[in-house]
C-alpha cells in the first residue's frame, strides 16, 4: 500500500464512526444503506475495512439503537440510529475532529505542494 | 447461501457466538451482500479488505458485539507473562541454590585445609611439599569456587528481582480487555 492511502487509511480509520453517526443521524439506515451513503459523499469503505464490527461496538457501547423493520417490501433489515448518548458522542468527536483538523491546517496549510499527477 | 456469509457461520459456531445472534448477523449480511450485488458493487465494495478474509471478519464482528471473548492476543499475554516469571523464578531458584552448595563447599574445605594435614594421609609420603605451596594451591581452588559461588548468588538474586518486578507489571496486563 502506498504511503498515501496508508495515511488515509488511518485518518479515516479513526473517524469511521463518526461517520457511521452522522449519516445514521440523517435518518436510521441498515448496514449497507450506511455504506452507500458514505460512498455518495466520497468516502469508500475499502480500504477502511467493513463497517459491521464497527456498528456492533457502537451497539455494545449503547451509541446507537437498532430495531427491524422490512425494507421497500424487501426482508426485514436492522435499522440503525444514535441513541442520546450516540448523539453527545457524535457532537464530542465533531468537536475533536474541527480541533484537530484545525490545528493540523494551521501546520500544514501554509506549506505548497503540488502533487504529482 | 453467500460463501462469505457460510464461512462466517462456520467461524461464528467454532468461536460460540450463540445461534440466534449468529442468524441475525448472518441474515443482515446476507441480505446486504446481495443488495450490493443487485447495484452492481463487489463484496469488497462492501466489506472492504475484510471480503477476503472471512473468519477474521466474523471474528472481529462478534467480538465487537461482545458476544465472544475479545481476542485471542489477550489470552496469549496472559499465558505468556506467568510462563515468563515462573522460568526467571525457577532459574534464580536453581542460581541460588548452587550458589550456596559452591559457598558451603568452599567454606568447608577451607576449614579442612586450614587444619593440618595428618601424616598418615600422605603415606607413603612419596615427595614432601613445602606447606606454602600446598596452601597456595588450595587457596586458588577456593578462590574460583568463591568467585562462582558469588556469581551464582547475584544470578540468583538479580532473577529474584526481575520474576518480581514481571509479577508487579503483569498486575494490569490480568485486568479484562477494555471495551472498544
């Protein structure tokens, strides 16, 4: 893997479940439904590794809710969706993410670069 | 049924995951596979690099869940340590000991040379040798058994210390895997 991906890889690794909270916090979604939305927006899941053992921990840590319920008619799918405390956690680690993200511009924003096509 | 998804059945009934959280897992991967596969997306699309390997998957699934012991990284520490302090202890115990059998051999035989050697041991008396040199000799003996000896016991001693500080330091390393 290169260099690249590699960072990337690890910066969205440790973002994933925010993630996986704000687009649930749209609107409840089933596991893939979770994928899809990521993937509109940009985020590809492939290299960040699945989602699902992602979702058990937020569903063992009671940060999200789950409940069934068919899908357009199709089999019965576990819907997912922030629980109170799933919402402070998302709204703590957005803070962290901005602060973050910040204080990492702040370094490395100033620095010209020009990626190689 | 999916290979991925039978696959991680078999992983799931070999780690103990109990049948109904196995089918539920089970079930909403089946069916999101297949919904992946109706849009035209592969199950690495899905799943990630996890689609190549499944029992990692479904171990990591069910472990996140909290429905198998975390990890079997946690059960190898904890074997390991204790295997680490026992072998240190036992070889400390083992320096020790040898320390004082070369010690109290030494200080004995040192006792037995300082007395006087009776004459009837050297019979027939072949050759007489000066009393310096018979002590000179004796002394050299004992100073390698002494230095031995002494080399043992701080071994010995140093292991003491070492089983202990693993035994003080493998105090937090025996506490649950915390969760996440």
């Amino acid at each position: 893997m290169a260099i690249g991906e590699g960072r990337r890889t690890q910066l969205l690794r440790g973002a994933l479940d925010l993630c996986l909270l704000a687009v649930m916090e749209e609107g409840p979604a089933y596991g893939y439904e979770m994928t899809k939305r990521l993937r509109a927006r940009g985020l590809s899941t492939v290299g960040e590794g699945s989602i699902y053992p992602l979702l058990g921990r937020l569903e063992r840590e009671g940060l999200v809710e789950t409940y069934r319920a068919a899908s357009n008619g199709g089999p019965p799918r576990k819907y997912y969706r922030p629980s109170a405390e799933g919402r402070r956690a998302l709204a703590a680690g957005v803070a962290e993410w901005r602060a973050a993200r910040d204080a990492l511009d702040a370094v490395l924003g100033p620095v010209e670069a020009e990626v190689a096509a | 049924m999916n290979p991925f998804v039978e696959e991680c059945r078999r992983e799931w009934k070999r780690l103990g995951v109990p049948d109904p959280v196995a089918n539920e897992m089970a079930a909403d991967l089946e069916v999101d596979l297949a919904e992946a596969e109706a849009d035209g997306s592969s199950a690495e699309e899905v799943l990630g690099t996890a689609a190549f390997d499944a029992p990692s998957f479904a171990a990591a699934w069910a472990a996140e869940r909290g429905v198998v012991p975390r990890a079997t990284e946690t059960v190898r520490t904890r074997r390991r340590v204790p295997r680490a302090e026992v072998a240190i202890a036992g070889f400390a115990l083992v320096a020790i000991i040898g320390a004082l059998l070369l010690l109290t051999a030494q200080a004995s035989s040192q006792t037995r040379v300082a007395l006087p050697a009776p004459i009837h041991v050297w019979k027939p008396v072949p050759m007489p040798v000066p009393v310096g040199a018979r002590g000179l000799v004796s002394s050299s003996s004992d100073l390698g058994a002494r230095i031995a000896g002494a080399v043992l016991l701080i071994v010995g001693l140093v292991g003491t210390v070492l089983a202990t500080v693993f035994a003080v330091l493998d105090r937090p390393w025996r506490r649950p895997a915390a969760a996440g």
